[in-house]
C-alpha cells in the first residue's frame, strides 16, 4: 500500500495514532514527516488528524460526543459570540483537549439531543439548538446563550425538559418562557418542590425571588 492509499484511510478515521498507521507502512515516523504539516496534524502526544477544523477535531479526538452549548448555538446562528473553546457532552469523564483547537468535553447522563450533520465533507454530531440551550446551564454564564432563547422552538425546548425530569431546569425553562410571553403553565406540573434555586447557576446567590417558579433571579437582563 502506498502513501496516498494509506492517507486514505486515515481520512476515513478522521483522529488517529501511530499504532494505526503501523497496520499499511512500516516505517510510521516517515509517514508522518512525509505529510505532517501539510495534510497530518498533531493534536496530542502520538495522536494525528487529517483536518484542522475544530468541529471536526471535537467530534472524532474523545467518543462518544456530540457539539453542544454556545459551540452549537454558534453553528446555528442564534449568538453573536464567537467561541474560542468548542464544547462538547459526552459519557465518559471530563476531558479538555488544548492543541490546535480547544476542546472541553463535559460528562453527561443525557445523551440525545442531537443529529448527525454533514459538515465540510465529515459527519458530525450537533446538538440541536434547543438541546444546546439547555446544556449550557451550569458551563457557561448565562450572558453568553441567554439571547439564543427568543429563537427556539419552544414544543421542542418543552420536550426535551420534561424529558431529562430535571427539575431545576424545568423551573429556569419555565421562568425563562414566562419572561418572553411564551407558553409555559404546563411545565408547573412537572415540579413539585417549593426550594428556590439560582437562574443563572453559575451566578451569585442573590436576586428577585419569583414565587411562580421558586427562581432567585440573579441574572440582570431578566428583571421581572
């Protein structure tokens, strides 16, 4: 097998390590000097790409996952920041990846959400935007996702909620929905307790208390 079949197949497995190149050359380290710099790239210690896009990179360097929160907000045109980290869930534990793109990928017990999507010739895994909304509570500050909620499908955002039965955010989702006239009194059902929690999870504890959805509003942009 040559260099140009070989590379081939590497672009198939997208993310790969020396012990994989071992299965067509023998001689691994000509393969990579052959190519490193112009079609291999170096992510981590024995650990190459065939592409430079940090979408891409995200999505094949640590599976399970799938792109998520203000990286996927940002895919789908709902803010205006520009991430310089891409975010990730996955099932496994919390990893970080800082290379020639930054990755953080987050522990998740709920893995959906998201679809596979054709993206610069790779099929990768993308939250769908409400799915990314609702991730992002507990890793980012409310300022940089808070301007997407306006744009999402609210019967979907509703769904996936109620599905993960976590009822702190059934409790954010339902302020939120309440603060831009949105239908929300059918989320009142699915919570039970009278304990007031945070908005912004990752705020100060201090704020508004609304009595409805047993919120302290501790983030500015929604004062009642």
């Amino acid at each position: 097998m040559d260099y140009l079949e070989g590379y081939a197949l590497l672009k198939e497995m997208v993310v790969f390590r020396k012990s994989d190149i071992k299965k067509f050359s023998n001689s691994p380290g000509n393969f990579i000097k052959k190519y490193l710099n112009k079609k291999i790239y170096r992510l981590d210690r024995g650990i190459y790409s065939v592409t430079d896009a940090p979408l891409v990179i995200a999505n094949y360097y640590y599976v399970p996952a799938y792109i998520t929160s203000v990286s996927a907000l940002s895919y789908h045109g709902l803010i205006t920041q520009l991430p310089h980290t891409v975010i990730c869930f996955t099932t496994k534990k919390r990893k970080t990846l800082k290379s020639i793109v930054n990755v953080e990928y987050h522990n998740t017990k709920y893995f959906y959400g998201f679809e596979v999507i054709n993206y610069l010739d790779y099929k990768i895994k993308m939250a769908t935007a409400e799915k990314a909304f609702l991730d992002s509570f507990n890793n980012m500050p409310m300022e940089y996702f808070i301007e997407a909620s306006k744009y999402l499908d609210v019967i979907k955002l509703k769904e996936l909620v109620i599905k993960s039965n976590d009822k702190s955010m059934i409790k954010r989702i339902g302020f939120i929905l309440d603060y831009f006239n949105k239908p929300s009194n059918d989320l009142l059902k699915y919570i039970s307790d009278t304990s007031y929690i945070k908005l912004d999870p990752l705020g100060f504890n201090k704020g508004k208390k609304n009595k409805k959805w047993h919120i302290i509003n501790n983030y500015g942009d929604l004062n009642d």
